[in-house]
C-alpha cells in the first residue's frame, strides 16, 4: 500500500520530450482529483472540494518525497482554503438555497485585489529565492516538530522568477476568490493555466504543459458559465 505514495512507483511512461515522462500512480491520481475539482467547481458543484482536499494531499506527499519544502507549505494553505470553500458553498438559506450566489467583484474590492496581486508578484519576482527559501526553512522545523527527521536539500535559484510569481501570487488569491465564488477566480485561473503551460514546456515538462492546456480550457469555460450564472443573479462586472 505505501508504494502507491511513492513517486518512483511508476504508472505510465509518457512519450513526450527527448526522454519522456514517468508518471506515478500518486502523481496520476492527484492530477486526475485536480482536474475533476476545477471542473466540478466551474459547474458549481460542492463536491469539487472533495477532490481538491485528496489533490493537495497528494501533491504535499510529492512535494514532501521531492524535497520541495516550500510547495508543500502551500499545500497546506489550498488545504485550508478547500476545507473553508466546502463549508461556504454547502451554507444554505431559510429556502434552503446556497447563500453564496455566483457575482463579480464591486469596483473597490477589485481594485483592491488588483493592487494586492501586482504589488505581491513584484516583491515575489525579486525576492522568491529568499522568500521560497524561508518557507522551506519553516517547513522543515514543522516536520521536525512532528517527528519527521529531513534536512533542508540545496536550494537552486529559480530559473524564471516572474513566471512562477505570477502562477503563485494569482493561485493564492483566485483560490480565496472560488471559495466566495466571485466570476474574477476564473480569469486568474486562466492567466494562470497559460503561463503554467509556456513554463513547464520551457522546462522541458510537457506532461505538465499538456494537463494545464487542459486546466485551460476548463477555465475558460468555467469563466463563461459564472459570467452567464452571475448575470441571472443580477450580478454585473465593473459596477461602482
């Protein structure tokens, strides 16, 4: 049973790139969970929450067998922020109707996050290397503390540090966005999905590139059917 959470315990090789992809059962059945919980959520299902809970789950295993500290912190974050849009989406009214209703942001909330999402990729562009290597620092004394004796692996700089800001910063803020089901998290999930494709293919990675050209169109999707849902809640963008 612990081969499966193995990450050398090989599935499938993909023939894609010079020497292919091995991909691992644990790698194969957290990217299947993330796929079916982006599309689940752009069909507002709650049962979306489900799979994105077992993603992270997963992914912070890989990240934890891959020595990639300050990934598997983040986990923790789209832990909680699953665990909290389960909560909200599943709140019903006196009706028995989701108290959440599918709505853009108003003016000044927008700007707001706007404001947030460019300052915090400018500061994550110039200091990621710091700020990643605190976190896999931080990391590192919680699994201490639980018993778990790693050491810290060498910490290579980033290779393309404004593409990975912006994928983190809009990742972070178009989760918390989806939890309180504002149209905004999907155009975030978009931008996302498309520098997610053009780094992993200059990576070399284009198993990858290829699940999130899928993750793409499931949020340009997603993006049409809250725009057509928020309309019919009288919901409109760019309202003051």
């Amino acid at each position: 049973m612990m081969d499966f959470f193995s990450v050398n315990t090989i599935w499938l090789h993909i023939p894609l790139g010079s020497n292919g992809y091995d991909l691992s059962y644990i790698e194969a059945i957290g990217t299947i969970c993330g796929l079916l919980c982006i599309w689940l959520a752009s069909l507002e299902k709650n049962i979306n929450y489900l799979f994105g809970i077992i993603n992270v789950i997963l992914f912070a295993v890989i990240f934890y067998q891959i020595n990639l500290y300050a990934s598997l912190l983040l986990q923790i974050y789209f832990l909680v922020a699953n665990i909290y849009g389960w909560y909200a989406w599943s709140k019903t009214n006196e009706q028995q109707q989701a108290e959440l209703q599918v709505r853009w942001l108003s003016f000044m909330p927008l700007i707001a996050y706007s404001i947030i999402c460019i300052v915090a990729i400018i500061i994550l562009t110039y200091k990621i290397d710091e700020i990643f290597g605190w976190l896999a620092i931080l990391t590192v004394h919680i699994l201490h503390a639980i018993g778990l004796q790693i050491t810290l692996p060498p910490l290579a700089p980033d290779a393309y540090p404004f593409l990975d800001a912006v994928m983190t910063v809009l990742s972070v803020v178009a989760m918390l966005l989806m939890t309180r089901k504002y149209v905004e998290n999907w155009l975030l999930w978009v931008i996302v999905n498309m520098v997610s494709v053009v780094t992993y293919a200059l990576q070399g990675v284009y198993a990858m590139s290829v699940e999130y050209i899928i993750l793409l169109f499931i949020a340009i999707n997603g993006t049409r059917l809250w725009s057509k849902t928020a309309k019919e809640n009288h919901s409109h963008p760019f309202i003051r």
